[in-house]
C-alpha cells in the first residue's frame, strides 16, 4: 500500500511542477525575450521483487527551455542589420528631405536668382531690377549658408547619438557579464529565465553594435562585435570609448578601452546602430557637405566669370 501510495504523489508532484510551468509560460506570453519552459519526466527505477520489477513512479528530470542555437545566432545577426539599416535610412531620408524640400532646398532660391538675372539681362538699365537681383543673391546665398549649417547640426547630432549608444552598449556588456557570472556558479541548474534575459540583452547589443557569440564549456557566453572585438569575456565586460579623430578634432572616432589604453577602431569593425551612425557620417553626410560646397564654388565662379550684358548703343557709338 505504502509503494502505490507513493507512486501515486509522485505523479502528482511531478504534474504539479508541470501545471506550474505551463502557468508560468502563459503569465510571460507577452514577455520580451521569454523562451517557453517545458517540464522532462523521468520514470524512477522499478523496485525489484520476487515477481519482478515493480514501477515506483516518476520524477521531474529537468527544466528544459526551449530555444534553438541556430535560431538565436540568426536572430542577433538580423538585429545588427536591421539597427545598421534603421539608422541609417532615418539619418539620410533626413538629409535628402533636407536638399529636396522647396522650403529648405535650392531649387526655389535658384530658380528665382536666374529669373531677376534673366530681368536684368533684358533691361540692364533697370534699377530695379538690379534690386531684384541683388536681393535673390543674397537669399539664395542665405539658403546655402542654412543648408550648410543644418547639415553642421546633424553631424553634432550623430555624434551625440554614437556617445549615447556607446554608453547604452557598456551597460548591457556589463549586464551580460554579470548574468554569465550567475549562471555559471548555478552550474546545471541554471534557470532558464536567467539564460532568457541573458538572451535578451545579447540580442539588444547586437542592435545597438552587432554581435557574435561563442559559447564556453561552464555554461557562460563570449561576445564579440561584427569585427571580432571582444565585449564580454566570461565575467568581465570590455568598454567601448571615443577618442578625437587625429584629423578632424572636432569629431570623434571609437575606440576600445584596455589595460594598455584605448585602441582605436575602424569604422566597418563595428555593426547596428552604432555602425548606421559611423557610415551615415562618413559616406552620405561627408559627401553631401562636399558637394554643396563645391556647387556653391562652381556657381559663385560661373557666374562671376560670365560676360556681363553689353553697353546700350548711344549716339555717338551710332556715328561711328
């Protein structure tokens, strides 16, 4: 009696710890980062008889979560992109609304400078005409100098953007860090709800710098950057810094702070959000900037070079 008594508590134990997992997987449906959890059921070793073996009923094994390795590398590979491409498609739309809106771009200033300028050619004795000109030269010089010094606020802005992500970055690597400390002195019998949130804030770095990740044997997870910058280390969490680029002291370049100093980082060394930043400066912003200068240097150049409208014929040039 007492052997299937105990069968039977051992089945309702065990279901009990399976009722509570399944609670626990429905209250954290709408959880970030929440992996469903499933009870393992192992039977317990027959007791041995003059008949045979006799079932003594089950035991919980394990809680297993359920998460694929792949899926998860996959995932924190899609998210560097997608925060890479977010970025900066949102910082270029900016530039080029910028240069194509008629309120904000040339093209109405232009159009209304060559016009007056088409006044005077038509009428070069016309004082007012003259105004016209000059007062469309200054406006359309005023609208290059605005452009130019928009495009200065967004290269201020994008600066402040890559400080700000950097130290978003550095708290999650030393999160990370913390959570592989946790996790590897619970051994085996780490939760899965601690590997979940370290999953989580993998996956929030590689948002904001890209991520690859390389499993260790005592449970704990290395991250490394897109370029194979080392972030986390075990338990020990690496820092992104900003040094002056040696060629521009007014912007700043990445680097990564070590016990020897701080070692700079090349732009493409870096993904996500971070690495949208980096290459809208350096190959929409710096380019764009480039070109509106040169225009206005070929336009002011242009202009002042072309020949002026002839002198109107008077009497004594129709006499001779």
């Amino acid at each position: 009696m007492s052997g299937l008594l105990s069968t039977g508590s051992s089945a309702l134990l065990a279901f009990q710890r399976a009722l509570g997992t399944v609670s626990h997987n429905v209250a954290n449906a709408a959880t970030p980062g929440y992996s469903r959890q499933r009870v393992e059921l192992a039977a317990r070793p027959g007791q041995p008889t003059t008949g045979g073996y006799i079932g003594q009923g089950v035991d919980v094994a394990s809680l297993q979560r359920l998460a694929d390795g792949l899926v998860f590398a996959r995932q924190i590979d899609s998210s560097g992109e997608l925060g890479r491409l977010q970025q900066l498609s949102s910082m270029a739309g900016r530039v080029d609304s910028l240069v194509s809106d008629p309120s904000t771009g040339l093209s109405t200033q232009w159009s209304a400078f060559f016009n007056a300028a088409d006044a005077v050619a038509a009428d070069p004795t016309s004082s007012v005409a003259r105004s016209q000109l000059l007062a469309a030269g200054d406006q359309l010089a005023g609208r290059w100098r605005s452009l130019d010094n928009q495009m200065s606020a967004l290269e201020t802005e994008s600066g402040q953007r890559i400080q700000g992500t950097i130290s978003d970055a550095n708290r999650l690597a030393g999160e990370i860090a913390d959570l592989n400390r946790n996790i590897t002195a619970a051994g085996s019998n780490a939760s899965p709800d601690l590997l979940d949130a370290r999953a989580l804030r993998i996956d929030q770095l590689a948002t904001l710098v890209g991520a690859d990740t390389v499993a260790q044997d005592d449970g704990s997870l290395n991250v490394f950057t897109a370029g194979g910058q080392a972030m986390v280390l075990g338990n020990q969490a690496m820092k992104l810094t900003t040094v002056a680029d040696p060629f521009r002291p007014d912007r700043v370049q990445i680097a990564l702070q070590g016990a020897s100093g701080s070692v700079r980082l090349p732009s493409a060394s870096v993904s996500g959000e971070l690495g949208g930043l980096l290459e809208f400066r350096d190959r929409v912003l710096d380019p764009a900037r480039a070109e509106l200068g040169r225009l206005a240097t070929v336009f002011a150049t242009g202009f002042n070079e072309a020949p002026g409208p002839r002198p109107a014929p008077t009497p004594a040039n129709r006499s001779r």
